[in-house]
C-alpha cells in the first residue's frame, strides 16, 4: 500500500510495534488498518498487538526502567532536548502524517506540533528542577528529608484528537523523572506516535525507555486492562471519555497505582454584555472550530447575555460561515473532516434533538459530502435551553449552542449544572467580576477573555467527572511520575 504523500525523510513513516528498540510485527501476524478521515479510505496498516503482549513490553520497560532511573538528570534533560530538536526538524513530514490519521487542516496541524514541543522543551529543563527538603522538626536532636524518585514504569493510554500533544505532554513529563513508559496509541492515529518514538530511539532513548502498542478498537478494552494491571506497571495516564476512565480507575483500584485522569468536558462560556465582542468572537471561534470541534476543551455550551445575544449570535454566525470544508491537505483548508464517522452520528442526534425541543439553526447542521469523507457542517444553534441534549452531553463535533441570561448568578448555575469540571471560560471587562468568576466556576482551568489557556508551563487537568491529577506545569507534572521518601535523622547530643 503506497503512501498518498511524500516524506522528506522516508525513515519517519514507521507502521510496525516499536518494543524494546526493535520494530516487530505482531505474533500473530494480524494488522490493521488506518483510515484518512477526509476520504474514509484506508492507507496503510499496523500490527494489532493484544493483552497477550503486554508482558514483554512490560518487562523490556521494567529492566530498562532499573538502569534509566539512575541516570543523572542531566543527561535525561540532554536527550529530551536532543529529541525536541529532531521533532522540530521533522516538522513538515509529522504535519502529513497528522493530516491523514487526524483530518485536521494541515494548518492546524502545524499548530499542534508547535504547541507540542512546547512540551519536550519545558520538560527537558523539568529534569533538573526536581528537588526534596530537609527541615528540622519539633523533637529534639532531629533532621527531617525528603527525596523524590521516579515511581516506576508508567502506561499512557492516549486519544485520537491531539496524538502528538498527548504524547509529549505525558512521555516528556515521564521521562524527565526517571520512568519508562509503554503507550497503547488510539487505533485511529498510531503513526504519529510510532513516528515519535523513532525519534526518540534516534534521540538516544535506550530500548525499553519508550515502547508503543498499538492495537485496533476491539482489542484496545483487553489491551489497556492488562496494562492497567500488570504488577510492574506503576502509573497510568489516560486521556478520553469519563466512562472510560471510570473502568481504568476501577482497574487501577486493585493495584492502587497512581492514576492521573483527564476525562470529559462539557465546556461552558460566558459572555457579558461589558465584553469586547470582537476580541470574544475571535477566541470563541477558534476554540469552538478547531479540529472540528473535537477537543475536551471546546466551547460546548455559550452563554450570552441578553443584550448582546443577537448581535454576539449573528456575529459568530457570520465567521461560521467564513469556513471552508475540506481535506486537511487542500490548500484553504480551514475545517476538515471528524475523525470518526461516530461524530457525525452524534452531531445529528444533538441537531436534531435541537430543532424537536424549541431551538433554532441559524446555520449548518447537515452531513457533507465530500467524497467518502466524515464531514459535518459548522452549525450555529440558537435560542438552546438547559433540556437539550446539547446541553448535557459533550457534544465533540462542530455544533456550536447558543445559550441566553440575564443574570451574572444566573449564568454561573447554569454553567456549574453538569458533573463535567475541565474548562470554563469568560468574556468580560469588569474586574471585580472577572475576580468572582475565577472563585465561583467549577472547572480546573478557567480561561479570562481567552480561549486558547493551555500551555506546558501551566498545570492542565480538571475537577469533578472530568478527573484528577495535572499535566504539565511547573513541579506538578513531574510529581504525577514521581514517589516521596522521607528519612528521619537524630543526631547525638554531643560531640
């Protein structure tokens, strides 16, 4: 099966299980396929690994674990720094590579890559800053330490939207402490990740430090179980639905691993009648399309204040409109496909739930077709209400709801009204409101007159449903992959 793109560097196009520095296919022999969302046709395959080789990878990481542990941070920040740089230089080919495993316009792609190497560059420096205490405590004669050490091998179990971002911002966290990590990539986008972790080996990464698994829907449940249970696995990060991540709690439970959980969202935004509207639309637009809508952190529900809702409305109508549909790799690009053709089945169902229980569509809310691609319209829904099911679920596809309030109270119940707690967002110019809003939004990350607030220096991660444990930011990533050892010291009293 020929590639459908050229690659400046043909060696990065790796389709074959990356364990213990060796690329192998899989026991039984089975692939499978990998589809470009812009075509629905396949173009290439990969190894479908199953439960049953999870023990070699888990031992290949585990021995490679008792040696990589011990090497000076130093060095682990050196090799870091030297895989970022390979990442940047391969910018280009990982962009195609992007486009056709995730849909996404090669644009946004760029964008992802850039916003990912923010990840490799900040936590190459993490490498060096972790530090323990020494305190002199309340008994006498006494001294008090405390040291941090990597806690071990860690499993990734990573989503489809963002591959590259997930990837980076867990396994540059992971190998800046000290720990090894096997990654179980979406069975939509492995290809970036096995890309990745070629240049990684590249990089000076011994074998066992960075192992993939890939395997395809139907084996991913069995797959990540065994992970999650293997005695020599240590921690788990997952990225995806809160139901899922429920079961992946559950099976962490019996081993009581260290867990961290970036589950759902269902996103709200506030807009004040005080805010600049312009600046709102820009950054509501940007977040609400990118990728087509497919991001734990997009805008799901909009609420708006009643004395701008019809001209706020019609202005974020307006730039809808502006979009052009399309595949990732055609020139004018600005929206591309969903990645799987269950978001347009779920796009439909909220449309259409919509337009039975009193909304409007102001623009949009149709399947495209393009060729055999998953294509969904940018749509504009006014006039949503608190029993819509675009109100309750995450929608994850280009349907942006419009919500109406009067009051600042108002709009703060109706934005804490779901068990989802990852993002919020305000517009507004008032300050004293910008300060109770910050306080009184559930939410782990709450953006002010943004929509774009997630970056390597600061702590990602939600509350309530939507999980526990930060990535990225300063110390707090690091400790995700790290245990705490105190050692208690008396002195003789005398000399």
């Amino acid at each position: 099966m020929s590639l459908p793109f050229e690659l400046k560097n043909k060696e990065l196009f790796r389709n074959n299980a990356y364990v213990d520095g060796k690329w192998i296919e899989a026991p039984s022999g089975k692939r499978f396929e990998v589809f470009d969302p812009g075509n629905g046709k396949a173009w290439t395959s990969v190894p479908l690994m199953t439960a049953s080789e999870v023990d070699n990878a888990v031992k290949s990481s585990h021995e490679a674990f008792l040696k990589y542990s011990k090497v000076n941070p130093r060095v682990r920040a050196q090799r870091i720094y030297k895989w970022d740089q390979l990442i940047r230089e391969n910018r280009d080919d990982i962009a195609k590579l992007l486009v056709y495993e995730t849909g996404k316009p090669l644009a946004e792609a760029y964008g992802e890559l850039d916003y990912s190497t923010g990840f490799t560059w900040w936590f190459a420096g993490e490498a060096e800053r972790v530090r323990g205490t020494i305190a002199t405590p309340s008994a006498p004669n006494r001294r008090v330490f405390t040291v941090k050490q990597p806690i071990g091998v860690a499993a990734a179990l990573v989503p489809w939207n963002f591959p590259i971002a997930m990837i980076l911002r867990k396994v540059s966290a992971a190998l800046a402490a000290g720990c090894t990590m096997i990654v179980k990539p979406s069975p939509e986008t492995p290809l970036t990740v096995l890309t990745l972790a070629y240049l990684a080996e590249k990089a000076g990464f011994e074998p066992g430090v960075f192992n993939v698994l890939p395997t395809d829907l139907d084996n991913t449940p069995s797959l990540s179980e065994a992970l999650c249970r293997h005695p020599n696995v240590k921690k788990v990060t997952f990225t995806g639905s809160t139901r899922v991540g429920k079961l992946i709690a559950k099976h962490c439970a019996d081993g009581l691993k260290k867990v961290t959980l970036e589950l759902g969202g269902n996103c709200p935004v506030l807009v004040f009648d005080d805010a600049d509207l312009e600046q709102a639309a820009d950054q509501i637009s940007a977040l609400k399309w990118r990728h087509a809508g497919q991001a734990c952190i997009s805008a799901n529900r909009i609420y708006v204040q009643s004395g701008v809702y019809d001209k706020f409305t019609q202005i974020m109508a307006d730039r809808a409109r502006a979009l052009k549909i399309g595949h990732g790799m055609e020139k004018g690009t600005t929206m591309g496909p969903v990645t799987t053709p269950r978001g347009i089945d779920k796009a439909l169902a909220h449309v259409e739930d919509a337009k039975k229980n009193g909304a409007k569509v102001l623009f949009g809310g149709n399947k495209v077709q393009i060729g055999d691609g998953y294509f969904f319209e940018q749509t504009v829904i006014v006039n949503a209400h608190k029993d819509l099911l675009l109100a309750r679920e995450e929608t994850f596809a280009p349907v942006a709801a419009f919500f109406k309030f009067e009051k600042e109270e108002d709009a703060v119940a109706q934005a804490n009204n779901t068990s989802m707690g990852l993002a919020s967002y305000f517009f507004t110019k008032n300050v004293d409101r910008t300060w109770r809003l910050l306080e009184n939004l559930e939410a782990g990350m709450i953006g002010m007159n943004t929509g774009n607030s997630s970056a390597a220096e600061s702590p990602f991660g939600g509350i309530k449903e939507s999980g526990y444990g930060k990535e990225s930011g300063l110390g707090v990533a690091v400790d995700e992959y790290m245990i705490t050892k105190t050692g208690t010291l008396t002195l003789a009293d005398h000399y």
